[in-house]
C-alpha cells in the first residue's frame, strides 16, 4: 500500500498518508490546509496500517481538542 487515505471526522478534516520510503513506511497525519502535521516511522507496511488505523479511532472517538493534545498538534 502507498499514497494518501484521506479521513474526514466530524468538523475536521485530516488526511493519513502512508509512504513506503528508501528509508521504510512512514505514517503523516495532514491537516486540512495541507501541511504536515505529525509523522511517524514504521518498521513495516503492517505496523503502518496499524498506526493508521488507531488515529483514524482516535480522529472518529475524541474531540478533536483532545486529538490535538494527544498528537501534539
């Protein structure tokens, strides 16, 4: 799996790229003016998928107040 997955929740709306990269899988969390918001890097496209899975729980379950604390957004 590579390129973007876009997520809308609610009032927000944030986009979740999962990039396979020379240097291994990265997850992006982009916010809706298009900048980078968070990143992470995985070890493999699983732990990505997984990763990506989780904020996408977490865009659907908190506020999106709490969302930004948790991911220092």
């Amino acid at each position: 799996m590579n390129g973007t997955v876009a997520v809308t929740v609610a009032d927000q709306a944030y986009e979740l790229e999962l990039l396979d990269t020379p240097d291994g899988w990265a997850v992006t969390v982009i916010d809706r003016h298009g900048g980078s918001v968070f990143r992470r890097a995985c070890r493999d496209g699983a732990e990505a998928r997984a990763f990506a899975s989780t904020v996408r729980q977490h865009l659907y379950w908190l506020s999106e107040e709490t969302f930004r604390a948790y991911y220092r957004v």
